[in-house]
C-alpha cells in the first residue's frame, strides 16, 4: 500500500475483512458503476487480460458495492465488474455497504491513486471535484490523502491548460512534467505552439523548460541584469514550498518578491503557509 494513502483510507473505511463480512453473489445485470469514477479511460488490453484470468480462476476478490435505488452502485471493482461481464458471467461476488456520497467520491479516487491507475488530468480532475463538491479545502484534502498540500495545488493547476493539451496528457502525447512546465506560458496561442511543438519533436521535460525559457527572456535584458545563483535558488526554494510560481526581483537598493496565485481559496492557502513559517 502506498505510504499516506493507507491512512486516508482508513479515515473513510476499514480494510475488508472478507472473513468477517457477509461474501454475497450479486446479478451483474443489477450493477452500475461508480457515478463518482474518477477513471474516465479504462485500458481494453488490460481488461481483455483480465477476462482471460477470470476465465480460468475466477474472480479472486469480491467487489464492493452499495445499494442504490435500484440495484447495487459499485464502490470499488469496477474493472473487475467490466472484465467479468466480457467472460459471459451473469454473477459476482461482492461486499454491500453503507456509504454516504462523500465516502463514495473519496474512496473510488483513494482505490486508484493506490494503484496509480489515474493519469494526471484524472486526477486533478477528481481533487477538483471533491474540493468543490464536497466543499473540502486543499489543506484538508491533502491530509486525508496522504499527500502534501503543493501537490494537490500542482495538480489542480493542470485544469486551466487548454482541452487540446488535457487531451494530449490524457493520450501519454505529453507528460505531468511537459504539463507543468507549460503553466509557465501565459499566452495560450503561444502554448499550443509549444505543446504542438513538443509533441511533434519528441522534445524531453528538459528541453520543454529550455524552450520556454528561450520564449520568456526577454531580448533587452542585458547579462549583467540577469538573476545570480543565489536568487534563482530562493525563487526554486519558494516555489516548492508554495507550489506556485514565484519570482524575486532584486533591485540597486532593494528587491521585490512576486506570488501567483489562482483565486480566493489559493491566496488563503498561500498566506496560512507563511504565517506558518513566521511562526
């Protein structure tokens, strides 16, 4: 179990004792999937391969389901529940429970950030979706996930790139580290030729941020005027520790320190974060 999420799921959920609780054989006819999947794409091969195990052994771990108002709404198995449909079973073994709407979102993004099954933009997408369904701040997201607060703003960040770039992370065209340094790109024109760029050239993270980097500069500064080490460091260092973009202008007397952020709940976040480090 990866190390964090073990302890979110256990905040929603206790781990299935399938000796303790009630196995029942369940209609797959009466079965829906998750409403609250945040998996949008489920890879056919590896369903197909699946299929053929269930053939020849079966399935080996019951799904879990809730009851809905008709029929049972599947909690976690939704693989399972699919692969077993393709091997021409009418039947599956599964767990019921009750669960609330909020458990149901939580568990079904927990049960596959385990098995990191979700692409980037899944995932952004579902912390989305329970930050403004749920009403769950990032802080508090982040705890109950097991995951730091940066990450779950990086990843939200992901969602206000253009649908044609979503697409591109979506079909493994770029990756999370393309996606990222992308952000940096405020005009969209200008990003959709680098992302065409990219995916067109092959071009590696390393490059992408060199590119970038080439586009951002601006032709009148002069080599004196650019960023020593030192600068270039805390900005790095700051940038982490907020999980947003950060620049530091040093002047003959003195210097300034700019702070993106997002919307209201992003100032929020920033701003506890550095009361925390003031205190």
């Amino acid at each position: 179990m990866a190390k964090g999420l073990g302890k979110g799921l256990n905040t929603i959920f206790q781990e299935v004792d399938y000796y303790e609780e009630s196995v029942q054989e369940i209609e797959l006819k009466d079965c829906r999937p998750n409403p609250y999947q945040p998996r949008k794409v489920f890879d056919t091969e590896a369903i197909e391969e699946l299929k053929d195990s269930i053939v020849q052994h079966g399935v080996l771990q019951p799904i879990i389901v809730r009851k809905g108002i008709k029929g049972y709404e599947i909690v976690v198995g939704e693989r399972r529940f699919r692969a077993s449909k393709e091997a021409g079973l009418t039947t599956i073994s599964a767990v019921v429970r009750e669960l609330s709407d909020e458990q149901m979102m939580e568990l079904a993004l927990l049960e596959n950030l385990q098995r990191e099954d979700l692409n980037p933009i899944e995932e952004a997408e579902a912390y989305d979706r329970l930050i403004n369904e749920l009403k769950i701040k990032q802080d508090e997201l982040a705890r109950r996930l097991g995951k730091s607060r940066p990450h779950i703003t990086n990843m939200v960040r992901l969602l206000s790139l253009p649908e044609r770039v979503r697409a591109m992370v979506n079909s493994k065209e770029l990756t999370m580290g393309h996606a990222r340094a992308l952000l940096s790109i405020k005009d969209e024109d200008q990003l959709m030729l680098v992302a065409e760029k990219v995916r067109k050239e092959g071009l590696n993270v390393r490059q992408t941020e060199q590119l970038i980097t080439k586009l951002n500069d601006k032709p009148k500064k002069k080599a004196s005027e650019k960023k020593d080490v030192f600068i270039t460091s805390k900005e790095n260092e700051l940038q982490e520790r907020l999980g947003t973009g950060v620049s530091i202008q040093q002047g003959k007397k003195k210097g300034k320190i700019e702070i993106e952020y997002f919307d209201h709940e992003d100032l929020d976040r920033i701003i506890d974060l550095l009361i925390q480090e003031k205190s």
